[in-house]
C-alpha cells in the first residue's frame, strides 16, 4: 500500500464523519453491534488525525511528511488523553 497524502487522510476522516453521523441520524439508541462501531470509528479518527498531525509536524521542520506513520489505537488514546 502507498503511503497516504493529506488529501486521502482527509478523504479517509471524512468517510468516517460521514458514517458516524449516518449511526447517530438512522438510530434514536444504538444497539450493541452499532456502539461497537462508533467506537471503532472514533479510533480510527483519532489515529488519522494523528496522522495528519505528524505529517503537518514533519513539514514544518523541513522534514519528508512521508515519514509520519500511523500509531496504534493505544499510543494515540494515551497522546489525545
């Protein structure tokens, strides 16, 4: 797989937006399997913002944006607090 570029990041988080509002807008409460969805969702955002950050970090000192990679679920959680 490629590395991915701030427009496929966008793209990616955008789908992700997109499907949390389709949980919250289809469902008054969501059932078990859709909470487990969302949380998954939320996950992924926050390691693709992550993402995102790093690579805007990286540009900034003069550093290739290609080198930020994605961290896993724990290292971000522990990041975002």
């Amino acid at each position: 797989m490629a590395k991915p570029n701030d427009a496929s990041i966008f793209v990616h988080i955008e789908a992700l937006v997109a499907e949390e509002h389709k949980l919250f807008e289809a469902h008054g409460e969501l059932d078990a399997e859709q909470q487990k969805r969302l949380a998954e969702i939320k996950s992924e955002l926050d390691r693709y913002w992550d993402l995102l950050r790093q690579r805007r970090a990286l540009r900034e000192f003069g550093r290739d944006p290609s080198q930020a990679h994605e961290r896993d679920a724990d290292t971000v959680k522990k990041y975002i607090g």
